[in-house]
C-alpha cells in the first residue's frame, strides 16, 4: 500500500498488518490529518466494520462526538510534542484506555501516529473489586462481616491469623458461638446501641480454634442495604492479649515499687515545689498520727515541733538538690515527738525539670536517749544497739524477699557500669544464672550494633546517667543464646549515706512480644501500598515496552535491507551493539515489571507435567547472554507436576542472579536430580553473599545489587512455597553461592 505526499515521494506499508497485528488492543495507523491508513482486526470488531470500509475514512467519525472531540485535542497535543501521551475516555457509563504514538516524524513535523484503544471498564472494576479484598486480607486486624442473626458472610486473612480458621471453614457459621464470645455487658444492650447509632465498640474475651483464651478490642458498624434498610455487620477485631498483659505487668511493678515504699520503717514523703505534701507512707501515719488522706496536700512543716527549721531544710534541698541527715522533730497529734535526721533529694521529670523532693526521715530517738545515758546505762546501750540491728537485718531480708521473687528485672551497677546486683528472674531471663553476670560489664546483655546497624548506647548512657536524672528508656537487648528482646527500663541513682553517687538501680519489663506487633503492622501497612502500586503499573508499563521491542526490530530490518556497499563498514557492527544494549535494557524493564506483577497478585499453580531439562534449557534462550560465563548443564531426565510459567520465573530469576554476580566472567553450573523430593542448584562462582545478609535475601524490597527493585527473590519464594517445595541458599564470599529449589513428587 503507498500514498503519495505533494513532493512525489511515497511512504510503503507492506508491513504494517503485521505490525498492528501483534497488538491485544485496537490498533489504528492515523496520518496528521486524522485518516485511518491501515487498523487490526481487534478494530475492526471494535467497530463492527470491515478495514477497507474503515480505511480513507477519519478517525474522529468512527468515535461518539464528544469521545471524537477529545481524540482531536490528543493528536494535536502529540503532533506538537512529538512525545506520545496515555488516557482514560468515559463514555456512556464505559472507560476507555488510549494511548497515541508518534510514528513517522519528516522534517520535524509528527505525520503518522499509532494509536491504541482499550475497553477497560470491566478490567477497572475487577481491579477495583480486587484492590478492596486485598486491602480487607492485607490488613493485620480481623475484619469479619456477619448477618443480623449473627452468620458469618466475609473472614479475612487477618481473622484467619487471629483465630485459626480457614475462610471457607466459618462461612454460614454462627459467629459468637463459634468464638465463645463472652461479652461485657448484656448482648441486649450492646445491639440496642449498634441499631441507635450505627457503631459500637468495646472489649470481649474470645476463643481460637486451638482453644486458647485471647482478649480482643472490637469494632462493629452496621451496614445497609437496599431501600437503607440495614442487613450486615462489619467488624474489626485486634487481638490486645499481649497488651493487657503489659499494662498487668505494668500495675504489678506499680504495686511492687508501692510495696517497698510501705515495707520501710522509717518515714517517706514526697513534696512539690510549694511544700505541700504529694505522698507519704504508712510509717509517716504512724509517727504523725494522721492518715495519709489527711497529710496530702498539707504543708510539710505543720508536723514538726520547729516548723521554720522544717521549711528551711526543703527550701535547702531545691537549692542544693540535697540534704543530709537535717536534724527535726516529729510532732504526733497526740503530743508525742520523735526526733528524727531527715536525708533529702530532689526528683525530676523526663525532660529533666524539677517536679519535687524525695524524703526519708530515720528515727533516731533511741540513739539520742541512749547518747544521753551512754556513761550510766552502757549495758542498756548494747541492747538498744542489738535491737537496733535487729531490725535493720529484718528490714533488709524483707526488701531482699521482695526483690528476689519479683517477676521483673532488677540489678544494680557500679558507677562503672560493672553489675553489682541481678535477681534470679532478670538473670534467668537473659540466659545466666545471677553468679555468671555479677563482676561482668552491663554490655554483655546489650547487643554491638542495633538491628540498623547503628551502635547501640541507649540502655548503657541511661543506665548509667547522673543519679538525679531517673530516665526510663525503651531498648533492645540480647540473651545468652543471642535472642534480641525490648525491655523497657526504669532507673535510679544509689546514694551513699555521705550523699556520694555510688551505683545505679534499674528495672526493667519484657515489651518485646508488644514490640513484634507494633513492627509486624508497619511492615502489613507497607507491603500492602507496595501491592496497590504494583498492581496498578504492571498493565501501563507492558504496552510501551512492546512497541520499543518492535521499534528495535523494525530499525533492524530496515539496516539488514540497506545494500552493503551504502553502508560503512563499521555501521552494522555499531549498530549491532546499539540495538543489543537497548534489546538488554528492556528486558530488564520487562522482568521488573514481572516481578511487580507477581509479587501483587496471588500465586495459585496451574499444574501439568514439566520436564525440567527442557525448561532450563528454554530459561538460557530467554536470558541475554552473559560475556564470559561457563555454562555446564548437568540435569537428567527428570519430571515435575508443577506450573511451567512460574517455574521458568523461578530458575530465570535465579540463573540472571548468578550471571550477575560473575560480572567478570565464570562458572555456571545448574545440576538436578532426585532424593525424595525433585531438587534443582543453581550455583556460580561470583562474588557470593555476606552472612548477614542471608537472613534478609527473601524479605520483600531487600536488595544486595546497586539496582533492582528487592522483589524477584521474594517472588521466588512464594512460588516455590505455592508448589509446596522450599528453597535453600548456601554461599561463602569470595567463592560462589548455590541455590537449591526442592519440589515435592507429586502423581499426576
């Protein structure tokens, strides 16, 4: 076919048919003016005509008026920018997907552009419809939607996880039954709320399928129907077992510390910055004779016999930040007065303001009385001093008892860092025994690096901060058996009767089960946007690919077509190479986009016979080749039921990784063979993969290379896992690496 332009040259289309016909969507070659030159046979079923009927014709009159008027306003736009444009039409409830190429460009002027037509209402729906599950499956909550009689209808992956039954196992199932849902308030109520306003919310105690007891927060929200008339519930669960078992701990260490302030005999209060007393124990009681509703929030100085001496000695402490045994006298209601020496010190908060005084008083009536008597009752003397240390032993074995059966962890550090103290449950719970951590460096239970591999300080500058600053931190740590744990951490500073910092105290709770489940749905939320994005390009990216495939091949044709002797005699040989580089590079493209696709969609096997020989030997020819790389095939005969599509990405994923990690040539060498289970290795002898990386190589978006997108080896997975088979990877640096997929034999 030619048409002959005003200068007397002609274009020649011999191979246009052939061009347009590699085209799934409708195809039309339009000239500047909008004639149709030459369509598919997709557009001729598009139009329900006949393409020598449609060819001469205008494009704009083969489309509804105001779909035609904005395909004249798309040509002109690629006319003037010589650059191709994509997008979306609706029409009568229908979408449409177009996308105009400029073909031909004479003396700078556009004068052919290819343009493609796609109906993509259904496809839009589908994806819209598929989106909405994937987003309900991706999301790490249970989302369970039931009818007004309580049936299940809707059971996501995330209920599937959370309670242990199959989607399939629950549908029609009685919901609260099945769950052995005990409620916090009568059922009556609760529905007679959700059909008031629409929503409720509250926390139930639930049952898994392996029987365990879990405590969940719920979300109910009714849903309407026709004519507004309500027929579903959705709800959303979250399984917070470990979270009330933290605020547990949490309470428990609250009423432990409260505990050992009530366990002293001697008198402990705390004082805000006006001298008004914010907490007391049960010892002040005793010594004031009021209770400790009536002393909070009275002045600290009305309770002693001196009370401008009493108001001096804490206005000393917020000046000095201490005081050391301050000489007072305790005035009981009843008359009675204890004199007592009052140690001080002030408390802080977390940014490190001053929040009030800490004061312990020690009773020391009977050391003054016998002071008095000493040259008379010295005999006497000694027994006070035995009581005395009587009770001071008591005391100690009390405080002793209470820490060494706290379920927490406590220890004590030397201003050095060096352990001076570990409970039986902190040790225990880090893998020692107390005698194989007291004398060691507190490092030894905190990890080099953290998990990004910054060095790890934390828990040590907090641990050994100055003793007025009590910071409480949240930081991971390492057990003996090298286990990482989160422990949140509360520390003190120890004072020495002359006011000397000589160690410090911390206790610590176990976050790290809390920690998991607040990393494990950052990492759902991510991988979830990371799908919706691939699912989404995939389809975009594959069309413009093909046409700068066939663009490569038609350039090609035309220099084979040019007579030697018009050629130089290096022209072919550079553009031989051009036409390699840029064939390579959309291969590239082309498997990044497979790799998004696969990794956004789920895997489900069609299974048929496969010869694996034949299928290696088919990965090579579809790879380019690798400069100088050895390839030795060493694969008997072999069958697998298994889906060929997806076990050519497999092995073609796996051999371009092993190509690229010999960019300086080597040995590839694929090998099977046949143990129980059909077993494949692919092993090269490039740079081989540092150990801790090992560990991460199929986490998705993790990558070891300078480019790529992190997904082909998480996609590789799946599909392995999908066949019920496994893949291994063993590898030492400087030498290679070999990755071995085993495959089960399965009967056809």
């Amino acid at each position: 076919m030619d048409k002959l332009h005003s200068d007397g040259s002609t274009d020649r289309f011999e191979i246009v048919p052939d061009f347009l016909g590699v085209f799934s969507d409708a195809a039309l070659l339009i000239d500047a003016d909008g004639t149709i030159l030459a369509v598919n046979d997709v557009a001729e079923e598009r139009f329900s005509t006949d393409g020598t009927t449609l060819i001469g014709t205008s494009a704009y009159d083969a489309s509804p008026a105001d779909v035609a008027e904005i395909q004249r306003k798309w040509m002109n736009e690629v006319i003037s920018s010589r650059a191709p444009i994509h997008a979306e039409a609706l029409h009568k409830g229908q979408r449409f997907r177009v996308s105009l190429y400029p073909v031909t460009i004479r003396n700078g002027s556009v004068t052919r552009v290819l343009m493609l037509g796609h109906d993509v209402t259904e496809e839009r729906d589908a994806i819209d419809e598929k989106l909405r599950l994937a987003m309900l499956d991706a999301a790490n909550d249970a989302i369970i939607i039931f009818d007004l009689d309580g049936h299940i209808r809707y059971w996501n992956k995330g209920a599937e996880r959370q309670y242990g039954w199959k989607q399939d196992d629950v549908r029609g199932e009685p919901i609260h039954s099945l769950l052995k849902t005990v409620f916090p308030s009568p059922f009556e109520e609760i529905t007679d709320c959700l059909f008031r306003t629409g929503r409720w919310e509250g926390e139930l105690r639930q049952t898994t399928r392996a029987g365990v007891g879990i405590m969940v927060m719920s979300h109910w929200a009714l849903q309407y129907g026709a004519r507004n008339v309500p027929d579903v519930i959705l709800e959303t669960t979250r399984d917070i077992t470990y979270r009330k078992q933290a605020e547990e701990q949490l309470r428990a260490a609250s009423l432990y510390a409260r505990s050992l302030i009530e366990a002293s005999l001697d008198p402990l209060v705390t004082i805000n910055a006006a001298g008004k007393i914010t907490d007391a124990n049960k010892a002040t009681e005793e010594v004031t004779g009021y209770a400790r509703n009536k002393l909070i929030g009275r002045d600290f100085s009305d309770y002693f016999t001196e009370p401008e001496v009493a108001r001096r000695g804490y206005q000393q402490v917020f000046s000095d930040g201490f005081v050391k045994d301050y000489p007072l006298a305790i005035q009981h209601k009843s008359g009675g007065v204890t004199d007592v020496m009052y140690n001080a010190t002030v408390y802080r908060n977390e940014v490190g303001e001053i929040q009030g005084l800490f004061a312990a008083a020690r009773d020391v009536t009977e050391l003054k009385r016998a002071e008095g008597e000493l040259q008379r009752y010295s005999g006497h003397l000694e027994a006070l001093v035995d009581e005395r240390t009587a009770r001071l032993k008591e005391s100690e074995q009390q405080y002793r008892t209470l820490v060494e059966t706290a379920n927490n962890i406590i220890l004590t550090t030397n201003t050095e860092g060096i352990l001076t103290f570990i409970n039986d449950y902190g040790a225990s719970f880090f893998g020692y025994k107390p005698d194989g951590l007291i004398g060691q460096d507190i490092m030894i239970i905190v990890p080099e690096v953290e998990s990004t591999g910054r060095p790890l300080k934390p828990l040590v500058n907090s641990i050994l901060a100055s003793p007025a600053e009590h910071p409480i931190t949240l930081s991971e740590n390492v057990t003996k058996d090298g286990r990482r744990v989160w422990i949140q951490w509360a520390n003190e500073g120890l004072i020495d009767r002359d006011g000397r910092h000589i160690g410090h105290l911390a206790v610590g709770i176990d976050f790290t089960e809390l920690k998991k489940t607040e990393e494990a749905l950052k990492n759902a939320e991510r991988l979830a946007g990371i799908g919706e994005t691939a699912a989404m390009i995939g389809h975009d990216l594959r069309n413009p690919l093909q046409v700068l495939q066939y663009v490569i091949d038609l350039q090609k044709l035309r220099i084979e077509r040019i007579p030697p002797e018009q050629r130089g005699p290096d022209d072919w040989e550079r553009e031989s190479e051009l036409f390699a580089k840029i064939s390579e590079q959309v291969f590239y493209m082309n498997k990044i986009v497979g790799d998004l696709q696969d990794f956004a969609r789920p895997i489900v096997p069609e299974k048929d016979e496969v010869d694996i020989k034949g299928l290696i030997e088919d990965v090579f020819r579809s790879l380019p080749p690798a400069d100088g790389v050895r390839i030795n095939l060493q694969i008997p005969n072999l069958q697998v039921m298994a889906d060929l599509h997806l076990l050519h990405r497999v092995f073609a994923n796996l051999i371009l990784n092993a190509m690229q990690a010999m960019p300086g040539g080597g040995k590839l060498n694929v090998s099977a063979f046949s143990d129980g289970a059909i077993a494949v290795c692919v092993s090269d002898t490039g740079t081989g993969i540092q150990e801790d990386f090992k560990d991460k190589l199929f986490k998705p978006l993790f990558t070891g290379k300078a480019k790529g997108t992190g997904l082909g080896l998480a996609v590789v997975k799946r599909i392995v896992e999908a066949h019920g088979g496994n893949i291994i990877v063993e590898s030492e640096v400087g030498k290679g690496s070999t990755f071995t997929v085993k495959l089960p034999i399965v009967e056809k």
